[in-house]
C-alpha cells in the first residue's frame, strides 16, 4: 500500500510501494529477477524460473522449452550442447 496523504491504496500486483510509500513502483526496477502477485513486495524468483512480463508470478524455465535454465530467477537462457 502507499499513501496518498489521507489514505492508503494498494498497489497493484507486479509492483511493490516505494520506500517512502508515496506510490508504487515496478518489481523491474527494483531487480530483473523479482516479483510481487499481491502488491505488497518484491520477492525473487527462484532458481530454474523467470518473473512473467508482468512481474505478478514466476514459470518454471520449462514452458519456454527444453535446455532453458536460470540458476538466479533471471530471464531463463538456452543451454547451449
């Protein structure tokens, strides 16, 4: 949530509030391999997934196809033979 000065609002999924709580901001800025289903923080990927587009979940390396890995949550890379 981020406040608006009267009130709290909540943030939107794939984004987390700022560190002052003035607005929200996107799980891409605060890191390529995070993000948030419910608004509330930016949490990592785990290994062997990438964030969706949206930064709302993560998918397994697998749904892009065989030989894709990612050890860190980043963008899953083709393993090269």
């Amino acid at each position: 949530m981020y406040s608006t000065g009267s009130q709290f609002t909540p943030c939107a999924p794939g984004t987390q509030p700022t560190g002052d709580q003035s607005t929200c901001e996107s799980c891409l800025v605060v890191g390529s391999n995070m993000f948030s289903n419910d608004g509330d923080s930016c949490v990592v990927c785990p290994g062997g997934s990438e964030p969706l587009g949206n930064r709302t979940a993560c998918q397994d390396c697998a749904a892009r196809g065989d030989g894709y890995i990612s050890p860190t949550g980043d963008t899953c890379t083709r393993c090269d033979p």
